[in-house]
C-alpha cells in the first residue's frame, strides 16, 4: 500500500528514508570515520551551521514554506532537500554529546 504524505512536509519526491539516507552520508563526511579532527573541525561545522540558521532568518524560511512549485526539481523538494540540513545539525549535535558523555577518548579527537 501505499502511504500518503502531503508535499509540504518533504516535497514533491523526497520522502523520510531520503533524509535518513542524506544525514548518514553527510554526518560521516562531517563528523569523519576518525582522524584528528580539533578545533578546526568543530569550528567549521559550527559556522555552516550558524550560516544556515542566519539564511532561514533572512528570508530562506519564508522561501521553504511558500505555496506553489516551479518546474524546478530542487524547488519541487525544497522542503525536504533544506530541512535535511536542520535534522544534520540536529544529528551532529546529538553524535558530540554522545562522545562526550560516554566515548571520553572518542570526544578527545574532537
């Protein structure tokens, strides 16, 4: 059978396995299998997401929730294809604190 989803909530064709699929090949390519990764890492996944955030308060929100699609196939999937960033940051959050509070030498190459 076959689910119902409205287009607002992921777009036109992306869905939520999507997502899934986005944020465990992104996180890898941010967080890295291992390495060192310091200072530099943190501070350069702080400040794409800090830039992300100041776009969605300078008009990307408004441009995410508005009504109508293009022909487009980004602005068809906009919904999805830019929360996918919000839910990596989320996701990149959560895997620090992890490390943190349970892999101390883990959190050490961070």
């Amino acid at each position: 059978t076959q689910s119902t989803q409205h287009v607002s909530e992921y777009g036109t064709h992306w869905n939520f396995f999507f997502t899934l699929c986005a944020i465990n090949i992104l996180s890898e390519g941010l967080l890295g299998a291992g390495g060192e990764g310091g200072w530099s890492r943190r501070g350069g996944i702080l400040l794409a997401f800090s830039v992300y955030q100041f776009a969605l308060t300078q008009g990307l929100q408004k441009y995410v929730e508005r009504e109508g699609r293009t022909s487009n196939i980004f602005d068809m999937n906009r919904e999805g294809l830019l929360g996918t960033l919000g839910y990596l940051s989320l996701h990149v959050v959560a895997e620090f604190i992890g490390r943190v509070a349970f892999w101390r030498k883990d959190a050490e190459k961070w």
